[in-house]
C-alpha cells in the first residue's frame, strides 16, 4: 500500500469516526428501564423518587409509538432520568399489577410515589409535550407532599 493510499484510508476512517461520535451526541442516552416492579420499587424507596410505570402490550400500535417518539425526546429522557424510577411492564403478562392499579387501556403511563399514593394516570398515547406537563405536576405534586413540615 502505497503512502496516497494510506492517507486517504486514515482520512476516511477519521471521517467515519466523527460522524459517529457526532451522530451519538445528536441523540440522546435512551431512558434506562426497570422490567422488574419489585425491584422498581425498592429503587424508588431508596432513591425518593416517584415510580413511573408504563404499561404495554404486544402488538399494540400507540404503545410501540408512544416508545419509539414520546420516551426517545431529548426533553423526556431527561425528565424521566432524572425525576422517576422508569418500569416498563407487559400488562397482559403483569395482570395483576394491571389490575390493582384499573389498567384497561393501552398504553397506559402510572405516576406512583415510594410512599405508594397514585399521583397520575395517563390512559393511551400522549405526545412528548404533553407528558412533560403531566411529569412535571406530578413531581411537583410528590416534592410538595414530601416536604416536612416546618416551624
């Protein structure tokens, strides 16, 4: 291989690694699920922050778009990340926790706190815009009721 070759391969692998890199940081670290509940549960005892459940099944379209658009934004990664304890739970699989809590359509987005008080339920698909609002009046709402009391 002569030295022309050489620099244009270097050239093109170098090329091909900044796209990459810069293509990683244009998208944002996925929101890292539990698929545990029980464990979900001692995390958010743990960590003091609100359980945030969503509930899907297979073949249910609204669920598959509500994952691949309303959880991939940027904003809501970083909402869910930083304020929740994520559980991604298969309703028919998990009728039970289904139906303590009246899941009856699908999807279905439960707020709960550690101390087990439901701060919201979000029935069917909503837009990332729309569960930003929603995440944000229920932490507010557990921040608020978890604040002791002072004198």
């Amino acid at each position: 291989m002569n030295r022309y070759n050489l620099l244009i391969r270097t050239a093109a692998l170098g090329a091909l690694c900044l796209l990459t890199l810069r293509a990683g940081a244009a998208n944002p670290s996925s929101i890292h699920w539990h698929t545990d509940y029980i464990r979900a549960r001692e995390a958010t005892s743990r960590e003091k922050r609100p359980l945030l459940l969503f509930f899907t099944m297979d073949g249910c379209g609204y669920c598959h778009l509500m994952s691949q658009r309303t959880f991939a934004n940027v904003r809501v990664v970083e909402d869910v990340s930083s304020l929740f304890v994520p559980v991604a739970v298969d309703g028919p699989r998990q009728k039970w926790l289904a139906q303590k809590l009246g899941v009856r359509v699908y999807p279905t987005t439960v707020l709960i706190s550690p101390d087990d008080r439901v701060l919201d339920v979000i029935g069917g698909y909503v837009d990332s815009d729309h569960l930003r609002r929603r995440l944000a009046v229920a932490a507010r709402e557990y921040r608020t009721a978890a604040r002791p009391v002072t004198r």
